[in-house]
C-alpha cells in the first residue's frame, strides 16, 4: 500500500563485491560502506588498490573493511574464497558479481582462451559464487546482485563473446532468482556509457555513443552505486529484475 516502505538498515551487514579495487567496484563498496554496512573488497591483480580503499574505509569507520583475493577462473577456489568473505565479519547478506573482463573478439579471429575467459569471467563465475554463497545468503534472507549490461540485448559489433555471456547473465538473473527465492532476492543492473574502457575510445566514438543517450551525457559510477544501495535497501519485493541504469540509451529497444 501507498506510504508502506521496505527501506531497511544496512547497519551491520556484510557485503562481497568482486572486482571493487577500482572503478564501479570501489564506488559501490563505497556506497554501501556509507549506508553502514561491512564490506569486503575482492580482488585479483589489484592488491594495493584494493588495500588502500580498505584502509580508507576503516579509518571512516573502525573494523568495517576486508579485503580477499581470488581468480575468478579457478572455480574450485571459489567457495572457498565466498567463505573467507564470509566470516570476516561472520555473515554475508549482498553479493556483488561486479568483475568484468571487456575486449573485442571479432568473429573470424576468435580464440577458445578469449571464450574461456569472457564466458568464465561474466557469466560462469557469477554463478558459481552465487551458488557457494547461497547458504549464508538464505542464512540472511539476503540478496544477489549481478552487474548486467546493456548489451546483453544491443550486441556491440565485433564483442560477440562479451555480448553473449553478458545476455547468459542476465537470465542467470531470471533463473536464481526463480530458484534461490523466497529466501534470496536476485537482480541485475545494466549500465550503459558510465566509464570508457582503459583501452581508450576516440572522441568522435563517445559522441556517437552519447547522441544515442537521451539524457545527453555518460554516467557516473556514483549512479550505478545508488541502483545497488537502493536494491539492498528499498526493493524488498524486487526480484528477477533488471534495471538499466544508462541515461534512457536502451529505452525502446
């Protein structure tokens, strides 16, 4: 009914996000460090980045900061790995499948490493995490969130890998949130033009990417951070959805 919220507190939780040295990661393990919860900082390659925001963390407040190391492509570390995030702080209540890899396969040159390492990365490592967290996220009543893309429904020319295991991830979405419910809510979000690849993007290829915006202009990590801190604490009755989170790029399609 009308005026009937679901905020809750994140006082207290815990929170794993892969990949959260940098970037979108580290914003959201930012965010949701601000709305006070716990989080715990994977990483892979990036130990001093990761160990820095860490301390950044720890410094706001005393103790609410961890940090785990793991390659996402050796699955039997995984579960291993989940629980190590786990007791840090005793409990895990929002998993954050945020770790991307991102890079062009054009078809004609496709390797089966570059497949491996796609598909291993966007859509088998989500859900073997998901699957090794799925006990203490019952355990919290708690919440999966899975960072999508847009272009799991507007394949990007020449990133036919990417693409594909980005779509495979948004009805992982659909499927665990079906299978883990009621005890565990899953959703995904799916950015558009928030940040450009490391790898560099010629100003003429923003522009043409930003005049598809109907907003005007890119992103924000801190926009991706809100659709996450939002789906922890006011969407209590959201499940199986995903929510684009890209100026009004994909509106229509």
């Amino acid at each position: 009914m009308a005026g009937q919220g679901t905020h809750q507190t994140l006082e207290g939780k815990a929170v794993l996000l892969t990949g959260a040295a940098r970037r979108i990661g580290a914003s959201m393990a930012r965010a949701f460090h601000a709305a006070g919860a716990n989080v715990v900082i994977h990483y892979r390659g990036s130990r001093q980045e990761a160990d820095t925001l860490a301390d950044e963390l720890r410094s706001e407040r005393p103790d609410s900061a961890a940090v785990v190391r793991g390659d996402l492509l050796d699955t039997a570390s995984l579960p291993g790995m989940v629980n190590r995030a786990a007791e840090a702080f005793g409990r895990l209540d929002v998993l954050v499948n945020n770790a991307s890899t991102f890079y062009p396969t054009e078809v004609g040159s496709i390797t089966e490493a570059e497949w491996d390492d796609l598909v291993g990365t966007n859509l088998k490592a989500p859900l073997f995490l998901a699957q090794a967290a799925a006990s203490w996220l019952k355990e919290s009543r708690g919440l999966i969130i899975n960072m999508v893309d847009i272009h799991a429904r507007r394949p990007l020319q020449d990133h036919s890998v990417y693409c594909a295991a980005k779509a495979g991830l948004a009805m992982l979405t659909y499927s665990l949130a079906r299978d883990l419910g009621p005890e565990v809510r899953v959703n995904g979000i799916a950015p558009g033009a928030i940040l450009w690849p490391e790898s560099g993007v010629e100003d003429t290829d923003k522009a043409a990417v930003l005049a598809e915006v109907p907003l005007g202009r890119a992103g924000d990590p801190a926009d991706i951070a809100a659709a996450a801190v939002f789906m922890a604490q006011d969407a209590g009755y959201v499940t199986g959805q995903i929510l684009a989170v890209d100026g009004g790029r994909s509106a229509g399609f």
